[in-house]
C-alpha cells in the first residue's frame, strides 16, 4: 500500500485546523509525482463501456457535455484548446491509482469515495462549480490555475448541461505545479482552468446526505422484512360512500406498520452494506483455473495476498462487511481479516486456517489476489 501522504501529528493537525473548515494550498505535497494515469491510459478508459467518463468542451463562449464511452476518433479530433477530459473511478482498474487513493488512509476508508482523473488542453475546465463533499486536488503534470471562495449564492447559470456558478466572485487564486495539492472543505466554490496540457487527480469523500440513507435504509429493510396476516372484513356492511377509504382498513394498515422495527444491532448491519456495496458498473472476474484450498494456502503464504482495487471490506466491533454482504467470522480469523481490512494486503507468511477458508473463497469470487 502507498504510504500514507499525512500521519501522526502532521494528519492531527491537517483534520484539527483544515478538514471541513478552510481550504489549504500545499506546495510540493508529492514532490515527484506525475500522474498515475497517462494519456493513452486515459483515452483507454474513456473508451469502455463500464467506465464513466465524460468530455467537457467550451467554444465560443458555449459549453457542451458529452458521456463516454467514446470512439477512438472522438478523442483524436479533440482541438488544440478548452478541453477536459474527466474519466471517474480511475482507482478501480489502475492499480497505481488505487494507491494513490489508499495514500490518504489517514481518513477512514468508509469515507473514501473514489479518484478522478482530469486530462486537459489549455484553456479547459469545467467552469465555477462547488462539491457537497471534501476533495484533494493533486496536480500532475502540466499547470492548472484555481480561483477558489466562499459564496453564499450558489444560484447556477441556466440552460447549460454544467452546474456552473452564475455569479462566481473567487477571493484567492493559484498556480498548481507537478506535485502541489489543494484540499477543499464542501461547498467551497473553485474553477480551475488548465494553463497548459495538465492533469488533475481528484480524490473525493463519500458524504451521503440523510435522504440517501433514509431510503438506502428502507430498501435493506424491504428484504428483511416478514410480516404475517392479510386484511379482512368478514362483517362489512353497505357501502354507502364508496370512494371512502374504510376506517377499519386504515386502523389495520397502522397496526401492520406499527411492527416495523429495528435496533442498532440491524443500523449497524445496514450501514456497513451500504458502504461496501460496489458501485453499479463493477463486476469481479473469478480466476479461470482457481488453486486448490490447500494450493492457495502454499502459494498465499509465499506471495501474500491482497484486496481487489475494486472489493470494499470495512468491520466494526461485531461484523465484517464485504461487498454488501455481512459476516460474523471465526474470532481466531479476526486479526487477519482486519489486517487485509486496513491494509488492503497481507504479506508471507502463516495465515490463520479458519481466515483461510474465507479467503479462498473471496478468491475464487474474483475478490482477492495473489501478491
């Protein structure tokens, strides 16, 4: 795993003085770094139809907003100027990206949503915008001009296929080089526009609003959910009005929902199935010879293992969550398991027999690797 980009007093600080407050500027926060994803690497992505991409391109002052997937000839008559290139979720099919991403574990992985990578011609952007959620922004190669503030009107400019800013006034402004970053709290207003042929890694937090819950809650509920009894009305009588929704019927629609429950206990469960469900257009390849059990141990404890850059694993104190799923393992598997958790990897050596037997199997699902 990439080593992590904060740690101790220095990310203590960063979250006590800068997460979710202020905007920060940091100058060589990645000395060396270029980018995890090249053009070629870009373009590659952009042309498959299980990637999310997107092209944004202003001419004359008019913006327009086309969806990948794209031909190999859309992006080769691309013109010399204003022009980006966004392709999302770059972590989940580079292992270098996946990474970069794991670089900032110093914020727990439940919150750690996914890395954008942003491709630009002079001149492109997406124009003044804002995020309900925190971003890093690490500049690759190339320069890209920000102009960030706080604004409390947020009305957008209408008619346009972007969300941008109708009325923009940035209170500071600067240049990322190679390596510089830019972290914003949510809701701070930015607009970066590339000085010259650049890219731009973002790295974003998941940030579900309380109506995402509430619904993603009751769907989970919905499966879980048996209630016996049908109604009935063995002594009904004439009906006089009869568009008039009985009493009876609703009396017996509140004593049916009424016995709709839950504890922390079924909070805890739905929560971490919700943030370890993968996102729509991932799919895990299974191996086309898989190891034997007892093959997987040998080789496991001379290679190591490590996560798919795709598979979610979170715990809490009672469950361990893959992939949507909730499972309470073995107490002598638990230190592992928590290990491969943080870590996204384990290296050789011996692994407990009880942690190995799951482990087989999330390789034989397409979960987990060999090192």
């Amino acid at each position: 795993m990439e080593r992590a980009l904060l740690s101790g007093t220095a990310a203590a600080r960063f979250l006590h003085r800068y997460w979710q407050k202020r905007p920060l500027l940091m100058r060589s926060a990645m000395p060396d770094f270029r980018s995890v994803a090249s053009w070629n690497d870009l373009s590659a992505l952009a042309m498959r139809d299980d990637v999310e991409s997107r092209l944004v391109l202003r001419e004359r002052g008019r913006w327009t907003l086309t969806h990948g997937p794209f031909r190999r000839s859309d992006l080769k008559s691309l013109p010399e100027r204003n022009w980006t290139l966004l392709v999302q979720g770059v972590n989940l099919h580079l292992r270098a990206a996946d990474a970069l991403l794991r670089a900032f574990s110093f914020i727990p992985h439940a919150r750690l949503d996914d890395l954008m990578v942003s491709y630009a011609a002079a001149g492109g952007g997406v124009g003044p915008h804002f995020d309900s959620y925190d971003v890093f922004l690490l500049q690759g190669e190339g320069r890209r001009r920000w102009r960030i503030g706080r604004q409390r009107d947020l009305a957008l400019k209408p008619g346009l296929p972007l969300k941008i800013l109708a009325r923009f006034h940035p209170e500071h402004e600067c240049v990322l080089e190679s390596g510089d970053m830019l972290y914003l709290p949510p809701a701070v207003a930015h607009d970066g526009v590339a000085v010259d042929a650049c890219s731009t890694c973002s790295i974003g937090f998941r940030s579900p609003s309380a109506q995402e819950l509430a619904i993603g809650f009751l769907d989970w509920l919905r499966d879980r959910v048996a209630i016996d009894g049908r109604y009935s009305d063995p002594n009904l009588a004439p009906a006089t009005e009869p568009a008039r929704i009985d009493r009876h019927l609703r009396d017996y629609a509140s004593s049916v929902l009424a016995q709709l429950a839950w504890d922390d206990s079924a909070v805890a469960r739905f929560l971490g199935s919700y943030l370890t469900e993968p996102k729509g257009l991932v799919a895990f390849t299974p191996p086309r010879h898989p190891l034997s059990p007892t093959a997987f141990a040998t080789r496991a404890a001379k290679r190591g293992l490590r996560l798919d850059s795709r598979a979610q694993l979170l715990y809490d104190a009672t469950n361990l969550f893959v992939n949507g799923d909730a499972l309470r393992p073995s107490a002598s598997a638990w230190t592992t398991l928590r290990r491969l958790a943080n870590m996204r990897e384990l290296p050789r050596g011996a692994i407990e027999r009880e942690a190995m037997r799951l482990l087989h199997r999330w390789y034989r699902d397409g979960f987990l690797h060999l090192g």
